[in-house]
C-alpha cells in the first residue's frame, strides 16, 4: 500500500490564523513531487469530505519549485472554542497518513 510518507518527507497541519487551517506536503524529490500530484490524490473533495469544508472554500496550491504542496481550509472549530480538540491543529493531519494512494492513475 502506498501512502504520503512514501512520498512526502514532511506531512504537517497547523493554523494559518484562528480560522484557517493549512496543510503542507514536502516531498522528498522530483519524481516523488511529480507522482504525488499526478495521482490526484491530494484534491478539494478529500479535504472536503475528511474536514467538512465546502470545496469552494478549499485552496490547494501546487508548488512545483519547492516540491510541495499547500492545502488551506476553514478550521471545524475556530482555535480556541470550547469544542475545539486541537487547538494549534497540529494533529489534523492524521487522518490523512493512513489512506492508500492509487498510483496507477500517476502513470
């Protein structure tokens, strides 16, 4: 099974202000970056569906200079709420390490 950390050499979350979360994927070289993207894996649906974001609500930036990818979206909580279990969103991520990554499509 394939998943990030094949790919990535940094998977994190974290706030982008006390609305906004962001996630940064760093892959480990080229042909990880180039792969990863090409999968469609990291796209506004999969962060729609896990976070409860609307699509439209979602920015996801390739970065292709710095063999990263940036994915920023209106936090579940606002930081800091009484219902907020992250308060630095620091741990968002980790739905994420454990899902396949089809590769097939890469190719």
């Amino acid at each position: 099974m394939t998943t990030l950390l094949d790919f990535c050499s940094l998977v994190r979350s974290k706030n982008a202000g006390p609305f906004t979360l962001t996630f940064d994927f760093m892959c480990h070289d080229q042909s990880a970056y180039d792969t990863l993207v090409a999968t469609g894996f990291l796209n506004k649906d999969l962060f729609a569906r896990l976070y409860g974001a609307h699509p439209a609500d979602i920015l996801l930036v390739n970065h292709p200079l710095a063999l990263a990818v940036k994915v920023s979206l209106p936090r579940p909580e606002v930081q800091g709420d009484l219902r907020d279990a992250d308060c630095y969103a620091g741990q968002q991520y980790a739905p994420l390490m454990d899902l396949p990554i089809e590769t097939d499509r890469a190719s």
